[in-house]
C-alpha cells in the first residue's frame, strides 16, 4: 500500500509527486506514455512558472540549455509593444521558452531525485473502490493489469481526464474553455528573447478571424507558433482550426521567414479547460490537480504554471493529511483554491466574455496599443503577476475591477 497513487506524469502529476517525494512520503506516479514524450503546447513559461521550477531545484538545468524570454511583444492593428516582464517582489523577471518533451521529462526526473517513483507506459484504467473509497488503481503495465493500492489518489490526467470523469469530475458547461493549435517551423529569429502575440489575426483576403496568433522562439533553430480562440469567441462551435493555422502561418509577420508549406510537423490542437471550470476537486480520499482540475488562466491559456501550483498546494494537504492521520486535511484543498485563484479568475471570465463581442475587442485593443504603459499593465494582471505589496496602476485598476466582480453573480458563457 503506497502512501499515494498520482495518475498522469506531466507537469500536475510531476510537481505533486516532486513535492510529496520531498516531504518523505511514498508516492508512485503513474504515466502512460513514456518520456521523451510530445505535448501538444505553446511551450511558454512565464515569470510564474519560473519560480515553480526555480523551487523545485530545476532552473540551472533550464538556463543552461534553453531560450530565456525577456518579455513579450504584442502586436495589432499595424502597432508594435514590447514590453518586458515585470518587476515582481516574488517572481523573476524573464521567462523560458522550453519545449514539452523536455521540460516535462526534466521535472518528472526530479520527482525521481527527490525519491518519487515513475512508472512509464503504465495506464490508469479503472479507480479500485474500498467502501465506496478510492484505493487505488487498477494499471496496464508492460501489458499486464496489476492493481496499485494507494491511501490516496492524485487525478492528474490532463483536459481530457477519463479517470477524472469515472470518479465523477465534470466541467461546468458555463465556463469559457479554449481551443488551440500549434506547429513548428525553421526561423532565422528562433532565438529572439521575446515571445510575439498578435492581437488581431487576419486570413489572406484581410478578413479578421478569431483568436490569437503566437510565435515563441524555441533556440534550437525552430519557432512554435499557435492560434488559440475561446469559447466566447463567435463561431466556437464551427470553427476549423486547421484553417485557422493555415492562414495564421500564411499572414505572420515577415520577419520570421516562416515558409507556411513546410511546417516541421503536422499541426496539432487541444482544448483548454480554464478558471477552475472542473468540479469537484476532491474526494475524501482523492484531489484533482492541473488541466483535470480546469486549472488554466483565461486571461492567457497559461497553465503549466498553474499545473504546478495546483499539484504543490494538494501535496501540501496530503502531507498534512499523511503526517496527522486525518484525511479530513483534503477538505482543505478546494478551500485553499478557491482562496488564491477564485475571485482572479471570476475576473478572468468577466474579461473574455466581454472579448467575445468583436467590435468590443477591436476597441479595446485598439485604444490599448496606443499606450505602452496601459498594455504594461495589462500584462501585469493577464499573467497574474500584480504586486502583493504596493498598489501601482496596474494594481489598482484590478482591485477596481475585483471589487464589482465580487457582487457580480457567476458569468455565465455557454459552451
Ligand atoms: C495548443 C496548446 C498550447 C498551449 N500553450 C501553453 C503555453 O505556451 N504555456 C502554458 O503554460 N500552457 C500552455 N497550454 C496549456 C498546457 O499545455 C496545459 O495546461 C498543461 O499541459 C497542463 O498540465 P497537466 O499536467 O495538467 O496535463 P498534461 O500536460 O496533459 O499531462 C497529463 C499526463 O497524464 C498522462 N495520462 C493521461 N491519462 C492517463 C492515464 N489514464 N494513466 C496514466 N497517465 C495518463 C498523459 O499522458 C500526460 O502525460 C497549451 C495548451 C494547448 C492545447
């Protein structure tokens, strides 16, 4: 019997199991593919993200071998911004840029480091249930099915989340989600220290399309470049994802010298499941972390960092829960998101539900790219890096807009 089961390797179940692992406890991290493997991402890290990773022992490895990102660039309506990461008290002022199939394989060998257990190629098939409990899983290892007993089980399985579903996890269906695409391709600026985001995505006859563009350099000669949409976004339901890359590769800035026909691998896409949409987020006996828990920030598509956090916060209870005996610990954990990302991401759903109206958008960027310092700003609350200590604009335009939105009833936005 193993003090705890984590189902899912990536970034969820890797920090779960790292941080468990370093309070001493038992844990075996179950992961159905093996590493190096390839997920479907922007690959962005930001200041947030850093921190995580710089916590769990990992940012030497990462600055020796990766692109690190002063900040990013924003494009629309023919304006150009950078901006740089912002000062922070607590976070770093850059970013990375690391490709999924090795960021993920690095801090899943951490967890091992600190003591963890990794099962690769094993698949979580079925939650064991001991009065009504979960105990454990029943796993498809080296292609026989054996049982792992756990006295609690961490859900980090990813958007889709079967074993989340079989337990009864569910997305609330009036929260926003998004949906996003991605390639790579050869780039003579692959090493440019900024990330680009283009505002106002058009296809080759000028038309405006929905969603954002992205171009982050890998520096390793290729670039990774995306559109995401959101579900607020008019035509969600119909539209071609597919087609939107196309033209999003066709119409890029120049600059990047991206040859749209010779992406390095076909496109591929995922959904994002955002702003805590999944519920519920603990059982007696198990805790739902990451994308499973719909962890991703609406205001960015961000949600490594959030995968980590989500996974340091549930090792955090079920240290407690462990070291006291009292599995009532789990309660506390839904207790302790709701506390720091609630009232954020209420924010969050507000903003992309308003983004949704498109002549609303277009203004709203409009009149932003007309200030560097508004759009420095907005940085600051889109990737969640307003300062605890000292109320700058950016600061006190969020706690503006925090306190309407706390007497504001639940956005709703259908999907
Ligand atoms: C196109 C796209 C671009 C994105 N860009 C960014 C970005 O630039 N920056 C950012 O921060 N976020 C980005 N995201 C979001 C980010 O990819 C996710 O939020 C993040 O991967 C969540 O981590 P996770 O550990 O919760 O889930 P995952 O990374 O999906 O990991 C889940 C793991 O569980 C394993 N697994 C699943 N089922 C089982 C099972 N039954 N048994 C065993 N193992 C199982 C899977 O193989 C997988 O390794 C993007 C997402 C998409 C789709």
């Amino acid at each position: 019997m193993h003090d705890v089961l984590v189902v899912g390797g990536g970034p969820a179940g890797a920090a779960t199991a790292y941080w468990l692992a370093e309070a001493g406890h038992d844990v075996v991290v179950v992961e159905r593919k093996t590493f190096p493997r390839e997920k479907t991402c922007g690959d962005g890290l930001t200041p947030r993200a850093v921190k995580q990773l710089a916590d769990m022992g990992l940012e030497d490895a990462i600055a020796r071998d990766h692109l690190r990102i002063d900040g990013l660039r924003a494009i629309a309506h023919g304006i150009t911004i950078e901006m740089p990461w912002p000062e922070h008290p607590v976070y770093p002022s850059h970013g990375y840029v690391v490709r999924r199939r090795d960021l993920d394989q690095l801090v899943a060998e951490q967890a091992v480091k600190a003591g963890a257990t990794l099962w690769q190629g094993t698949e979580a098939l079925a939650p064991i249930l001991d009065r009504g409990l979960v105990a454990g899983a029943t796993v498809r290892r080296v292609g026989a099915t054996e049982e792992v007993e756990a006295r609690y089980v961490v859900i980090a399985d990813g958007a889709n989340s079967r074993f989340g579903r079989s337990l009864g996890t569910a997305r609330d269906r009036t929260y926003p989600q998004g949906m996003a695409i991605r390639t790579y391709y050869e780039s003579p600026l692959h090493d440019d220290p900024w990330i680009e985001s283009a505002l106002d995505v058009r296809d080759r006859n000028g038309a405006a399309l929905p969603g954002y563009g992205w171009i982050f350099p890998v520096g390793d000669g290729t670039i990774n470049v995306g559109i995401g949409l959101l579900s607020t976004f008019r035509d969600w339901k119909s539209v071609n994802t597919s087609h939107l890359m196309a033209e999003w590769a066709a119409t890029a800035p120049a600059r990047w010298g991206i040859d749209p026909d010779r992406p390095l691998a076909p496109p591929t896409g995922g959904r994002l499941p955002m702003a805590g949409s999944v519920s519920p987020k603990s059982g007696p006996t198990f805790l739902v972390v990451g994308d499973a828990s719909g962890a991703i920030n609406p205001f960015n598509g961000e949600g490594i960092d959030y995968a980590y956090e989500t996974g340091r916060l549930a090792a955090d209870v079920l240290d407690e829960a462990l070291t006291t005996g009292n599995g009532m610990a789990l309660q506390r954990y839904t207790e302790t998101l709701d506390r720091e990302f609630r009232l954020y991401y209420k924010v969050a759903r507000l903003f992309v539900q308003l983004i949704g109206y498109p002549a609303l958008m277009r203004e709203l960027t409009r009149v932003g790219m007309q200030s560097q310092s508004l759009m420095e700003w907005v940085l600051r609350i889109m990737a969640n890096l307003l300062r605890p200590d000292e109320l700058g604009p950016a600061e006190a335009a969020y706690k503006m807009v925090a306190a309407i939105a706390r007497v504001l009833p639940e956005p709703s936005a259908a999907s």
